[in-house]
C-alpha cells in the first residue's frame, strides 16, 4: 500500500496546479482532492515546511505525511513547491545531485532499533552509527558495499549494523544472508565474499561447502546456516525493514540520517558526520 500511496502523490504531483495561499493549506486541499478522485477517501494529509529552497525565491521544501487511515498505512514524501506548482525534483547540473535528496538527508532522520540489527564490526559502544539495510546479491549494495569500506579506513570510532533485506528476485539472497550470519557466529566475516558475486552461478550445495571450509569449522557452520534461529532472524530483520518502508536496496543511514540508493555524495556526507 505504500508503494501505491507514493504511485499516485506521484502522479499528483505531476499535474497539480494549485493557486490560492497560505502554501501549506493549498497543497493539502490540492492533494486530498486529487487522492479523491482516485478513490481514496480516507487519507490524511499533514504538510509540513522545513526551508526555503536557496535558489529558487518562492519555492519551499516541504514533507508530506500520508495516512491512508481505511487500511492503516503510512507514507512519507518530499516535495517542492511555491503554492501555485509543484516540481519533482531540482538537479544541481554542475553537481549532478538532487535537492530534494540533498535536502531528505538533513531533515529525513530515522531512529532505529538496533536490538533488531545485526551487529558487524566497529566499537559497539560508539555514538557513530552506520546501518546497512542491504541484500548481499544487489548490484548496488555491491558497490555500495566497496565505496563504504574503502571509506571506513579513514575512520577511527563507528559501530556498524546490518538490517538483512533479502529481495525476492535475487534467487540467493537469502542463502548469502544465512551465510553472513553463521560466519558472525564462527568470528568471521563474510561480506567482501559474499558482494564479490563469484559464487552466484554456483549451486546451493557447493557455496555451503566453499563458505564451510573457510569458516574453519565446517561441520558446526554447515548446522548454523540451517539454524531456525537464524532463518527466524532474517525474517525478523526483513519483517522491520518493511515496517521502516525499505522496498528497495541498498539503503544506508548515518546517525539515523537516510541514503538510499548507492548515491556517493550522500554516503560522504554521512561519513562526515563523525569527524
């Protein structure tokens, strides 16, 4: 459902117009209306401004909190708007980047529960927190996984966590997430393995065996990566990436500050948070 609610905000903010002030009374009354005729009738609205946007006289950034109150969904968007359009986005041509997404990361900051996590590496008791919500087959996680840890050997003090998003069109996912999780237990770690993506045309049976042996303990991490308690904690862990709205992968956060997608200028700026 959110999925849909954030398909049609979308569409609406492709052809609203809206005309009379304040900005924020507009934009809910412009909003609900078109989420109306699409035939949702129960969805709440609140808008909230957060800045003016710099270049732009007139236009503000605004957060948008959905609450679609028929099905008890929830959704968050970013928009920008002036009180009479609405645009997508802004895109800093000589940076490449995107406001809304530049400006999703200073204000869009999640608190997350790290008793649901799975604890890596780093200093546990660290105020510097980096949480990977990642599927271990994901192209993009892969390279967002070789970016972060060339990065992090220039940072001294962080506690790393991994929020396990196995994604149903990856047909390993989640064996590497097993896998990742009986090595922890044998003190080893098996990310830079496991993102490499040489064992993803191998079967099932063959990348036990090849993750067993390096374990140092074949027999005892062959009963791990069949371990209810472990298959139980994927879920658990996927099962609250759902309820945090993570449909895709990778996501990142930095001290509760969201990057999502593999998006370097933003993975820096979290990083530059603990200096």
């Amino acid at each position: 459902m959110k999925k849909t609610l954030l398909a049609v905000l979308s569409v609406i903010l492709l052809v609203s117009n809206i005309f009379a002030a304040p900005v924020e009374d507009n934009l809910k009354s412009a909003l609900i209306d078109n989420f109306k005729k699409r035939g949702l009738n129960e969805i709440e609205l609140k808008i909230t401004s957060l800045k003016a946007i710099d270049d732009l006289k007139g236009f503000y950034f605004f957060k948008v909190d959905i609450f679609d109150r028929a099905r008890n969904r929830s959704a968050k968007q970013y928009i920008i708007s002036d009180g009479k359009y609405i645009l997508p986005d802004i895109i800093n041509i000589k940076e490449g980047s995107s406001i809304i997404k530049d400006y999703a990361f200073e204000y869009d900051i999640e608190q997350l529960d790290l008793s649901k996590l799975t604890f890596v590496k780093g200093n546990k008791n660290s105020n510097n927190i980096i949480i990977d919500a990642s599927d271990f087959q994901c192209p993009f996680c892969r390279k967002a996984h070789t970016y972060l840890e060339e990065k992090l050997k220039n940072v001294k003090d962080y506690a790393f966590y991994m929020l396990h998003v196995p994604l149903s069109i990856h047909d390993k996912a989640v064996l590497y997430a097993k896998i990742f999780e009986a090595g922890l237990k044998l003190n080893k770690n098996f990310a830079d393995e496991l993102y490499s993506g040489k064992y993803d045309n191998m079967q099932t049976e063959e990348i036990i065996a090849k993750f067993a042996e390096m374990s140092g303990n074949p027999d005892k991490f062959k009963k791990l990566v069949d371990d209810k308690f472990i298959e139980d904690k994927i879920k658990s862990e996927e099962a609250y990436a759902q309820s945090l709205g993570i449909q895709s992968t990778p996501v990142l956060f930095f001290n509760g500050r969201k990057v999502e997608g593999y998006n370097t200028q933003l993975i820096d700026k979290g990083l530059n948070l603990f200096k």
